[in-house]
C-alpha cells in the first residue's frame, strides 16, 4: 500500500468518526503535524505511529511480508 493510500484510509476513517486532527491527536499521541503529513501522503510514518493512529480510530494494522 502507498503511503497516499494509507493517508487517505486515516482521513476518512477520522472523518467518520466526526473526530478533528487535533483531537486525533491529542488522544493517539502523535503531532498534529505528522497526522497532516500522513493525510497528505507526505509523512513516512513509523510502525509505533500506525499502531497509535489505527489503535484510536479502531482500525487494525497488520502487516504481510511476502518471499519473492
């Protein structure tokens, strides 16, 4: 998955959740700034970000690594 991909997953989570960026997140932890980055597709957000993000809008990362 893209990160514009993942970005647009977030936002539209986050926005059916009628929660604001900054609610986001002050309850995940994570910068405002790197929240707008992801929504953006702009951020390289790390695991431990995803995993606070997807852990408040109730989403599940899981991630599948596959042998070439």
């Amino acid at each position: 998955m893209k990160i514009t991909e993942l970005g647009q997953l977030v936002k539209q989570r986050r926005v059916n959740l009628r929660i604001q960026q900054k609610d986001l997140a002050e309850l995940s932890g994570v910068a405002l700034r790197t929240i707008i980055q992801i929504e953006n597709g702009s951020g390289n957000p790390s695991l431990e970000t995803l995993n606070k993000l997807t852990r408040v809008l109730g989403m599940q990362l899981v991630i599948t690594i596959h042998d070439k």
